[in-house]
C-alpha cells in the first residue's frame, strides 16, 4: 500500500504557506478549488517520504496565493491491486464525497495539469502538532475520553494499548473511510488544524470494488452510528443514485463498478445501522500505522 507523507515535511526550500515570502495564508474552502485549478502552479521542493511523487508547491491567480501539494499520475507507484494511473483522481473522488457529506473532511482537492503532467492538486494544510489524537498508554482499557484499537508491540516483547481520541471529527472520519473504502488511514494523515478542524489526506487507495478498509479508527467499531450520521448517509445514498450530482461528478474519476461498490457500501451501513468492524480476512491496520 502507499504510505504518502503527512504534508509538513518538505525538502530544504518548503515552508507552511504563510511562511513563504509573499505568500498569503489561505483557509481551506472549497472556492479555493478554481484557485488550485486554474492558477499557476509553481514547484517549491519534494516532500520527503512519500512513496508517490509529491511536491510542495504554490498557486497563484489574480494576487491570490495558496501553498499545495501536487502528486503528478507519472510519479505514481503501480499497486497491485489498483489500476494503474488512478490515484490522483482517487483522491479527488475522496474530497467530492467529503464535500458531499458536509463534513468538510478533506482539504479542496483538484485534478489538473501541471509542470510534470496531469495530478492531484490539494490545498496545504498546516497542521498543529500539539493536538493529540493517538497514544500508547500502559494499560489494559482506555481511559474516559479514549478508544482502543489494539495492542501494539513496544520493544521487549512488551505491549501497550494503542488508543485514538474519542472525537467527533475522527468519528466522522471513521464513517467516510467506510464509504470510501480508505485503505490506508494512518495517524500520519490526521491533521488537526489552530481553528479546531480537522482534515484527513492521502486518499490514493480508495474505492476498490473489493472491501479493503484498514485504518487506526476502528475504537467505534459495532457501535451505532450516530443520527447525524445516518442523515449524512442517506442524503448520499440520494446523490448516488444512477443520474444524481455526486454520482455525475464521480463518473470520470472512478469507474461505474466501484460507483456502484460505494452505492452498497452506504445502503449496508443504513441497513446495519453500526460502524464496519474488521473482517479478519486481512490486516485492519496500515503499516507502519503512523
């Protein structure tokens, strides 16, 4: 599986966007889409880490400037269990779903062409690194505001409990990787923001027609979905069907198979009621999980 680094992580020249000389902070929103879309895009640096090429970069447009992240599809590893070349638009189909929820769980995300071809363009976000939303605790249950996921080798033979925060906003997260059928949410893609928001990136390897959920936010696991969440559900079911926005939005990025695999994967969370638990046929969790 792809294992694309956590934005933050840049080569030498990289700065976060309001650090870049000249460059103006910009709050992710979607508007921001024609920005990333239509503006000229400028390479800063590589991020370091990534299994796909992904480069820090600039977009500007009619003295509005955003810093981003541009995975072109030539830098893109083949996988043995995705089409080749489909990642970016991946990604993209992941922010239309995030948009499509309301949630606004994923930063404004575009495909477009740029210095080494077509790719993903996604608006960079600037994480908080005090926010703590993973931990190891010594310990054989979680403590009040915590969620297990499992235990966790330490070194030794020694394990610890590895545990997320009981949060909305990863409550949320946890219901869209449903949907999308992520197959790689690790910590590293967590990125709490200074405003309380919180966005979740690299959605390369989603919607396979296959169930291939792995994530670290499996602590809801069996227990029932909120009602907020099942409105969100249905209101997608709706757009999903066969005609629909979301559905017309989809169709040049993902195939008509795996529109119909994202169809069924909301009508058995409506059925069922409850957040997917783990199948046991394969690992539940990414690796390395961060």
């Amino acid at each position: 599986m792809t294992a694309d680094a956590k934005p933050g992580t840049a080569d030498a020249e990289p700065r976060p966007a309001h650090a870049e000389p000249g460059a103006a902070h910009v709050e992710p929103r979607p508007a921001h889409a024609a920005l990333l879309a239509t503006g000229r895009l400028t390479v800063r640096g590589r991020i370091r880490g990534a299994s796909n090429a992904a480069l820090y970069c600039t977009v500007s447009l009619d003295g509005q400037e955003a810093a981003c992240v541009y995975k072109p599809v030539a830098g893109e590893r083949p996988l043995w269990d995705f089409p080749d070349g489909t990642l970016a638009q991946r990604e993209v189909a992941a922010y239309l779903i995030s948009e499509a929820t309301g949630w606004g769980l994923v930063p404004p995300t575009v495909l477009r062409d740029g210095p080494h071809g077509e790719g993903m363009c996604q608006l960079w976000i600037e994480a908080r690194p005090d926010t703590e939303l993973l931990a190891l605790v010594d310990a054989e249950e979680p403590d009040p505001g915590w969620k297990a996921i499992g235990f966790a080798e330490v070194g030794d033979g020694a394990t610890a409990l590895l545990v997320h925060a009981d949060d909305e906003r990863l409550r949320r997260l946890a219901v869209l990787d449903a949907v999308i059928n992520n197959a790689d949410r690790k910590g590293g893609h967590l990125l709490p923001t200074g405003d309380g928001r919180l966005y979740g990136i690299d959605h390369g390897v989603t919607f396979n027609v296959e169930n291939k959920l792995r994530t670290l936010l499996w602590g809801w696991a069996g227990e029932a979905l909120t009602a907020e969440a099942a409105e969100v559900l249905r209101r997608l079911k709706e757009e999903l069907k066969e005609g629909g926005a979301l559905a017309e939005r989809l169709a040049p990025l993902i195939t008509d198979a795996e529109i119909d695999a994202t169809r069924a994967r909301v009508d058995l969370l409506l059925a069922s009621g409850v957040h997917p638990e783990p199948s046991g046929q394969w690992p539940a969790i990414p690796w390395p999980p961060v």
